[in-house]
C-alpha cells in the first residue's frame, strides 16, 4: 500500500521476532513487511505462532537480497536506531518521524522505516540507504529495545496521526437512567431515611435533601445501575431473618 510506510527488516534472527513484529504492525494498520535476508531463510515456521493472527502480513512478506533492493521503490527511508553513529544523519525522534513520512505520503511518495536485526541493530553500511535516523530517547544506561518494542512505537505513532479513536470506557455501554428511575431510587432512599429518623435537626431537613439528591444527580447512574442499588437497598433495609 503507498498510504503508510513499508516496515523493513533487516537480516532479522528468529521467527518468532519476525511474528511479533508483524502483529505489531497489525495492531495499529500496518500491513506491508519487507524482510532482508533473514537469518533462518523464509517462510520461517516460528514465525506464524508468535504472529497471533496477522499471518496474512507473513504471506505476503516480500524478500529481498540487500537492504538496497528493499528501499530501491522508496523514497524516504528512516533507519531505526539507538546508537550514536560516526556519520552525519538528520534525526527524529519517533513522533517527528511519522509527521516528515505523513507528508511524504501526503504527496504520494513511497516511504518506510528499517530496523535492524535483534543482536547487533543495523549497521553503519545499512544506514547509507536511509535518509534520516529515528530513535527513542530511552535510557541512556540501558538502550536496549526489542525488536516488536520498536516496530510498536512506529507503528502507534503513525496511527495516532492519522486520528485513532480511543474509547471513553471498556465494556457494554447501558442506556443512562432515566429521570423517572432516578427520581423512583431518590424517594426509595429517602423514605428509608424517613423512616430511620435520618433527617435531623427539622430545620435541616431541606439542605439535607437537597444535597443527597445533587449527589444521586452527579454519579450519572445507568438502568442497570440504578436496578442494582434499589435492590441494595431493600435488602440492607428488610428486617434480619432468624434463620
């Protein structure tokens, strides 16, 4: 696809890296993996398990010979890196990064980002074929990110920019109550507190009301929320059994 940048990795080790960055990928829209002589060969068995679902980016994986062959259709490519190098590079950290390549997509140009394999990371020779480097401002005691690590930080900042809706709350989302339920939990609570002589001093009384239904107001109950303290209620209110 030329509307988002090409993911390639370079000499990658393990199978099972090669899987996990492709469901990476996936996670946030990525679809296009490009592999640069991987160590074990392709297809790689290992790799389909740790992938978890995103095989189809397995399948379609390209393979290439050179890092030259695999950005030879780009033109904008960042190298991935933690390391200070002795050669002079533009860099960007990750948010940077995904704004220069949005607008390279913007103007129809074909980018991508390359990351290097697990042990070493790309090398001097690989980064010639990039443009500018990306890096996380990590630790600088301990820089060491693994590879899915890496992809996913890409991979969420791109999406980010492109508008990603994130949901307000996790779970089934109820119907609010109505004013009629509500009003229907506030006179039950409020009978029983009649009735428990609750509301003293008299002349209180009306503050009192008033500041307990501002809170039933305020806590912007569902249906089944407001079902659920009614029957609270009349179960702490019923007269104990003697079983």
């Amino acid at each position: 696809m030329t509307n988002q940048p090409v993911i390639i990795l370079v000499r990658p080790q393990l199978g099972e890296n090669i899987g996990k960055s492709a469901r990476a990928m996936l996670n946030f829209g990525l679809t296009e993996i490009r592999l640069v002589a991987p160590r074990d060969g392709w297809p790689n068995p290992d790799a389909g398990p740790s992938a978890a679902g995103a095989d189809q980016l397995l399948d379609d994986a390209q393979v290439f010979n050179t890092v030259d062959e695999a950005v030879n259709d780009l033109s904008i490519v960042y190298a991935a890196t933690v390391r200070p190098r002795d050669m002079v590079k533009s860099v960007e950290v990750p948010e940077g990064a995904i704004k220069d390549l949005k607008k390279g997509v913007a103007s129809g140009k074909k980018v991508g980002i390359m990351f290097g394999p697990e042990r070493s990371g790309l090398s001097n020779d690989d980064i010639t074929s990039a443009d500018k480097i990306v890096t996380v401002p990590v630790n600088p005691e301990f820089c060491s990110l693994n590879l899915a690590q890496a992809i996913i930080l890409m991979a969420y900042e791109w999406h980010k920019a492109g508008g990603i809706n994130i949901p307000s709350e996790i779970g089934q989302i109820n119907e609010p109550a109505t004013k009629q339920e509500l009003q229907s939990l506030i006179s039950h609570v409020e009978d029983e507190l009649q009735f428990r002589d609750y509301f003293r001093p008299k002349a209180r009384e009306p503050k009192m009301r008033q500041t307990l239904r501002n809170l039933w107001q305020s806590a912007g109950f569902d249906s089944q929320q407001i079902r659920t303290l009614r029957g609270v209620f009349r179960q702490i209110t019923r007269p104990k059994s003697d079983d």
